[in-house]
C-alpha cells in the first residue's frame, strides 16, 4: 500500500495530487525549483526537496535529482503530473529501477504512445517526410510532450526551416527532447478526445469524450465533457480506438486518446497522452469520480468494476491565464494580489493571494469548473463565475473566457479549433466600466474630508487621475455637508471598499480593492491611480524594438548587426517567457541601428531591444 508520494512536477498539478493524498491519508512530497521555494504547492506539502535552478531543464526535467529526492524524503511512489518528465519512459523506468512505485502507465507504454511519431506508426498513421507546396499548410509537432509546445503551423515553404528550428528549441525547453514532426494541418477541425483508464487485470475504461476545440497557440483554453453533438456511431468509433490503443501497449493507468474530427465527421488519430490531463476535472465531475485516487489504486494493483459509473449532466472548465489575448497572449507576471470566485465552483490553483507570477514556467493561474445538469446551464454557471471571480494581479484572459462561453458559435457547440482565428478582434475589445475610476476616487476619498467644521463657501471640485485599459482618465467630485457628491450620479453610499452610485435611476454596487497604493480593482475593472502632477516620462526613439515581457534572450537572426538591412515584419529576435518562445519583429522597414539583445540575457518589460531607424522614400 502506497503511504508516501513524491510530485514530480509543480503548481496546479501538484496541488491537486496533494488534495487526494490528505484525503486518503498519504504523506505528499514535493520538489521545488529555486524560483519555487515558496510556492504553493511546496508550502502544502508534507515535506519539499530543492531542486537547485530556476530553468526546467536544471530542475523539473531532471529525472536523476528527482529520484534522489523520492529516496531522500522516504516515498514510497512517484506521480508524474501533466507535462515535463510526465511522457518520458526512461524517467518511468528510473522510478521504478529505485524501488519505488511508478504511478502511471509501464514505460513500455509510454516509450510506444508518447512519441507522437511512434504512436501514428502504430496506428498507421504515415506524417510527412517531406513537404511539397502542395502538402501546405503542414503542422510542426513536437514528438514528446503537449500543451501547445514545439508546435507551429506553416503556410509557406520558405517558412518551414525556420520554424522547425523554432519548434525544436521549444520542444527540447519545455520537455528536454528537440524531436519534431510534420504532419498535414486539418483547418477548423473539431479537437475530441477519450479518457481512458486501464489497470493490471485487463480492464479498460472509457470515460467519456471531451471537447478541447477552443484554443490559443495549439494549447487548450476552454474543454467540456461530453463533447456535444457527436454522433452515436462516431462516438463508438473513437471509443474503439481509443481501447484498441490501450491493448496495443498494455496500459494501465489514466491516459487520454486525442483526435481531429472534421466537419464532414471524419475522425483522425492525433496522439495519445500517457499521462493525466490538465482536463481531467471536467470528466471527473461528469462521471462523479476522483481520477488521482484512481490512479493511486490502480498503481497498489486493485482491480476496476468491469463498468464505470454511469455519466451524469454536463462539465465545462476554464484555464485562467496570465496572459493578455489583444497583445499576441504575451504572458504577464508581478503579484497575484486575489484570487477567488463563487462558492459552489471548482477552482484547481497552484497559486494564493500574495504570490508571485515569474517568468520561468507556464502562465496558467487556475482552472474554474462547472458542473450542472445540462450543457446551457453548465456554459451559463461558468460564464457567471467568471463575471464574479475576485482576480487581482497581472492581466489576465478572464474576459476573453466568458465572452467566448457566450458567443453564439460556441453556444450552439458549432465550434472548431478555428474559433480564434475567427473572432479573437471581436473577443478583445475593452469593455472597462466607465464609473470604475469615480467609484475609486471616492473609495479613496473616503474619510479624507476636506472640512475641519461647518463652512458656507461652496466645496472646489477635487480631481482624480486613473490609467485604466490603457487611456487616461480624470473625474471629478465634491466634498459637501451631505457627504461626496459628484456630477451626474447620485452617490448613494462610500466606504473604503464599498462604493454605491444611483446611474440614471439604477441603483449600482462597486466593490473597491488597493494594492500598493497605487493599484486599484473596481469589481473586474483595473486601474492605476496617476500622480497629481506627471513626471516628466522618459519616451523611446521611433523604431524602437521593447521588450513585451520578461524573459530571456534565446535568440538573434544570424548576421544581425548595427546597419543591416531590415524588412518590416521581418523576426530578429527570439524571447523566451514562460515556456513559451516568441519573435521580436522589426517594426519598420530600415536599418538596425543598435542592438542590446544578447542571447541568454534576462531582460525586463519594456526593456530596448533593439533600435530600427525607418528608411526614408524619396518622392
């Protein structure tokens, strides 16, 4: 019997194995990274191991310093998690070469499925060795791993090089293996796949099928359980192949059978995951199971019921980034002051109020999850909590989740893996609450009257300035013998944090937060409180190449130096920021004339990168 286990991993994934072991009374373990010491998951855990480093390939993705760690800290078993050292076999076989209890699929298994080029061989499935204009557009796929990593999609041939070279780096970043693959690229296919779940006497469970079709950048944003709309007999189709798979590779453990199904209702294989999903609460929620405790039971070697439990309503989950969707998704870091939403809603986080956002792994804050009867209730509910969840901190995409839970495409579950390419414009707009910065600055105001006594001269108008969805904005108000006063509104009630204003007869609520002093929430509503009187702002040469986040220097076209030649739109420079790569393009047709960028250098926000002077054209 399983009494101790060790999470190789990190965040949200180990928080929540660690939830399951306290209630199954298991001892948890945890490895951090230095960037980590005082993360959540290695403050809730039993005990914690240092991982010396930052860089995933110095600490998560070492499978010899996490074993020493297991054997170190007495645990008697390891789980994987999702991503990192989750699909690596020899890690697997490690784990296991140690004595201790692997939790997860035979590496055998692993070293079949978790290559995506092994595991369409065995499906005979043939990708592309060589690609022709007439095999465009292709997708560049990173062999081992997920989560959007190592992949790009390429329309032209002259693009291809690149972006192999790209995927590679990324690839072997994010899950130390630089192996990739191409294969042809299905527009606007829907992304369905099947959880399975197999233990050592031969039973394979299907539980169900879930949508993954809304995603940014190949990874997942929005998943649901079941996958409406589907037919009954491709329904069985995927299912057959999904117990198929697991019998080809004698599998045990929580795995996951992926597939792109067209609008016609054909079914293509795409991978399958030997590992648990980042997705896996919506499945759990339908089928009224806990899928760690699973696992763990499946791993002391208990035998399943021959059947699963029966499905029950409809589940909908919601990845909270820290990310911006109307600036490219560049990830976002400094303090998560808040986070919370309703009561009644799943909330699985690696993360509580206070800490930090770094630059060194994945920008996901959260998943929110809904369960209810039906799928337009089960939309309905997550939307409404994304409406009301407390988020406090970097930018985020919490607007551009419930905006797409209410789009009708996605309403009538006409949704595709084109869904952003489509409507991301119409998604991001801002929609800040035009009374936000009143409701502030009489928050503010609150208590700091202006009269020591009574006094007949009539109150000057006081002013405030707000920096809110990046535009400047001043109101104006009043102290008076009833109280703060200002135009256009009847203020009904203030206090610190709870301002009441009547709009047009409407009576409305603000709930206020401050940070620091200078950071403000109005409910959803960010703003940064402006000095009185603004300090003169140092301001960038036109052509001025800033870095859009922190992160690391990984990359500069070769042969970039002061007076080349460059094209508007044309990559310079690579950024590396939360596991992610991302291209620096020149702004404007000219010549580089200077350049700070340095591969391996960490850089700052807003930190120059580079300088392009524009080329002047005679007329």
């Amino acid at each position: 019997m399983i009494t101790s286990v060790l999470v190789a991993n990190r965040g949200e994934i180990a928080c929540r194995v660690f939830r399951t072991c306290r209630e199954l009374g298991i001892r948890t373990v945890a490895v951090h990274s230095d960037a980590d010491e005082n993360a959540l998951h290695a403050r809730v855990a039993d005990t914690a191991v240092r991982l010396p480093g930052a860089a995933p390939a110095e600490t998560y993705l070492r499978g010899d310093l996490i074993v020493k760690a297991a054997v170190a800290a007495g645990a008697d078993a390891v789980h994987p998690g999702y991503g990192f050292l989750s699909e690596n076999a020899d890690f697997a076989r490690a784990v296991l070469d140690a004595g201790l209890v692997w939790i997860g699929p035979p590496p055998r298994a692993i070293e079949v499925m978790a290559s995506k080029t092994r595991a369409k061989k065995l499906m005979n499935i043939a990708g592309l060795s060589e690609v022709t204009e007439a095999d465009l557009p292709v997708l560049v796929k990173a062999a081992a791993g997920g989560g959007g990593r190592g992949m790009r999609v390429v329309r032209r041939l002259a693009d291809l090089d690149a972006e192999l070279a790209a995927a590679r780096a990324e690839a072997a970043s994010a899950f130390g293996d630089g192996e990739v693959f191409v294969e042809p690229y299905v527009e606007n296919g829907r992304h369905v796949e099947v959880q399975i779940l197999a233990d050592t006497h031969g039973t394979v469970w299907t539980l169900g099928t879930r949508d993954c079709s809304l995603q940014r950048r190949h990874q997942k944003v929005i998943e649901e359980a079941p996958a409406p709309g589907l037919e009954p007999g491709l329904t069985a189709e995927l299912y057959e192949m999904a117990v198929r798979a697991a019998h080809f590779t004698s599998y045990v453990g929580a795995g996951t059978v992926e597939f792109l199904v067209t609008a016609d209702g054909r079914a293509h294989f795409l991978e399958m995951n030997t590992r648990l999903q980042v997705e896996h609460p919506v499945t759990e929620a339908v089928f009224g199971i806990d899928l760690v405790a699973l696992q763990l039971r499946v791993a002391e070697g208990h035998a399943l019921d021959a059947e699963p439990p029966r499905p029950r309503g409809h589940a909908v989950e919601a990845r909270l980034y820290a990310e911006d969707p109307a600036r490219d998704w560049a990830p976002q870091t400094g303090t998560l002051h808040r986070l919370a939403v309703p009561d009644g809603v799943r909330l699985d986080t690696g993360y509580t109020d206070g800490d930090p956002i770094g630059v060194h792994y994945d920008p996901m804050l959260a998943k929110v999850v809904v369960h209810a009867p039906t799928r337009a209730e089960a939309v309905r509910a997550l939307a409404g909590a994304l409406d009301r969840a407390e988020i406090h901190g970097p930018v985020t995409n919490r607007d551009l989740l419930a905006r797409s839970l209410r789009h009708a495409e996605f309403a009538a579950a006409r949704m595709d893996t084109g869904f952003y390419d489509r409507h991301l414009t119409d998604l991001t707009p801002p929609a800040p609450d035009p009374y936000a910065p009143l409701a502030a600055a009489l928050a503010d105001a609150h208590g700091r009257s202006r009269f020591g006594g009574w006094r007949n001269l009539p109150s000057q108008p006081q002013t405030k300035r707000y920096l809110m969805a990046g535009e400047e904005h001043e109101v104006r108000y009043r102290h008076t013998r009833q109280g703060l006063t200002a135009d256009g509104v009847r203020v009904v009630h203030v206090e610190a944090r709870l301002v009441v204003l009547e709009v047009d007869g409407v009576r409305r609520k603000f709930e206020v937060a401050r940070y620091g002093g200078d950071q403000v929430y109005v409910g959803a509503t960010a703003l940064t409180a402006l000095p009185r009187f603004p300090d003169p702002t140092a301001h960038h040469a036109p052509g001025s190449l800033l870095a859009p986040m922190p992160g690391t220097v990984v990359r500069v076209v070769e042969g970039l130096a002061e007076g080349t030649a460059v094209r508007a739109g044309e990559p310079l420079i690579w950024l590396e920021a939360m596991k992610m790569q991302h291209r620096i393009t020149a702004p404007v047709t000219g010549t580089l004339t200077a350049l700070h960028a340095v591969p391996g250098r960490q850089v700052e926000v807003g930190a120059l990168l580079a300088v392009v002077q524009e080329e002047v054209q005679e007329s």
